[in-house]
C-alpha cells in the first residue's frame, strides 16, 4: 500500500465509505483496507492515551479464585480455580466501540507472561472475545478496580523480575498504556505460594533456564516446581 493509497483511504473514511467500497476504487484488497482502518484507528487512541487522554474504563475483569487469592488472602485449594495464573480483561470505550486486551499473568512466578494486544472491537465482537476468555478459565469473572487491576499486572511483573524474569514481549508500551501509567504506590499484593515462588512448567517453557534462573537468584530449596496440567500459554486467545 502506498502513501499516497493510505491518505486516500483515510479520506473517503471520513466521508463515510465503507471499506468494500474503498477497497474496490483504489485496486485493493477488501481485508487489507479494514486492516488498515483499524490499526490506524488503533494508533490515533493509542496516541491520545499517550497524551493522558485515556478513554474512560468499560469494565476491567478478573477470574474469581485470582481475585480471592491476591485482592481478598483467602486461601484455596490447589485445585480450585487456575491455580497460579490470573486473567485480566482491560476494556476502555472509545465512542461506541471497546478497546479490549487481556493480560496473562503468572502470579506464582513468571508474571506477565503473555498479552492480546489492544484491539478496537464493535460491543458485539467484545463479547464474544470476553466470552472466550471465560470459557476457557472454566470459572466465573467478577469486576475489579483500575487501581487492582494495576496491582495484579504490574506487581506480578516487579516480582517476576525481582527473580530474574522479564515480561513476555507483548507488554510492551501499547499494553501498558492500555492498562493505564503504574501508579508510585501499587495496592499492595502478596505473590508467590506460601511465600515463595511456585514454577508451573508450561509444555513450551524452557524449563531448565527457569530453574537455574531461580536457583541463582533465590538458591536451592527456596521455590517449588511442579509440571502444569494445563497449557494456558499455548491458547489459541494469545495467538492472535
């Protein structure tokens, strides 16, 4: 697509063209003219966000044993919920359309481990992407703050990296700003299990770096490691 194609595109948008119609007076695919809508529509909302002109909070979600784990200190089975690993579903409304992402956090060990960028979405498409998400935790979503949302996502990343793992590359700038600037003071959150990290081994994990990250950085003996039974970085959901 060339330059001159682009501005052409964004102009018969702003008078109302559908993308089909675009797409077939300038030559083009019909899908590369909506992807390109999209994602420039992306960019201008992540440059007014960047601005501090974030949009207002839609809903922000989290899965229920994650929340009575970290937010509320009850302690739960091992086999309640998905042990160690929480959802945070961030949904901020742009004129009539939702700004969706989702963060996975390891709160055990790895934190952020992996993020569905933010994606503009029409409500319907929301739903059904928050509806996927739901399903494949197998467990009811409850409403959470900004502010604890901050906490599970941010704080999970300061204490992964206090073991010596960084975020997964997808909570780069764009994700971040969609969550909202970490705040100086984070609600304070207890990670780990039972006070010391617990490292789920995932099917695509290198493990044996993992643990020789942890036996450097918190020595022998003082984290667990267990092979998981789920497969939760392997979803399709983070394979958009």
């Amino acid at each position: 697509m060339t330059p001159e194609q682009a501005t052409e595109i964004m102009r018969l948008r702003a008078g109302q063209v559908a993308p089909k119609q675009i797409a077939r007076k300038l030559g083009l695919r019909p899908a590369a003219v909506k992807t390109f809508i999209q994602e420039s529509a992306e960019a201008a909302y992540l440059q007014q966000v960047g601005e501090g002109n974030v949009a207002p909070l839609h809903e922000c979600l989290v899965n229920q044993s994650a929340a009575q784990r970290l937010l509320e200190g009850i302690e739960l089975d091992e086999g309640v919920g998905v042990g160690g690993f929480a959802e945070v579903i961030m949904a901020r409304q742009e004129r009539n359309r939702i700004v969706s992402t989702a963060y996975l956090v390891d709160y055990w060990c790895l934190g952020v481990k992996d993020v569905i960028p933010p994606r503009t979405r029409h409500k319907s498409d929301y739903e059904r992407f928050k509806h996927a998400c739901i399903e494949r935790f197998k467990e009811p979503f409850i409403d959470i703050s900004l502010a604890q949302a901050q906490a599970i996502v941010y704080g999970a990343a300061d204490y992964a990296r206090g073991l010596g793992f960084e975020p997964g590359r997808d909570f780069d700038q764009k994700a971040q700003m969609q969550l909202g600037p970490k705040p100086e003071t984070l609600i304070p959150i207890e990670f780990g299990k039972n006070g010391k990290p617990m490292y789920f081994r995932g099917p695509y994990d290198d493990a044996e770096k993992i643990i020789k990250t942890l036996t450097a950085n918190v020595g022998p003996g003082n984290f667990g490691s267990v092979m998981a039974l789920g497969a939760l970085d392997n979803d399709p959901l983070f394979l958009e």
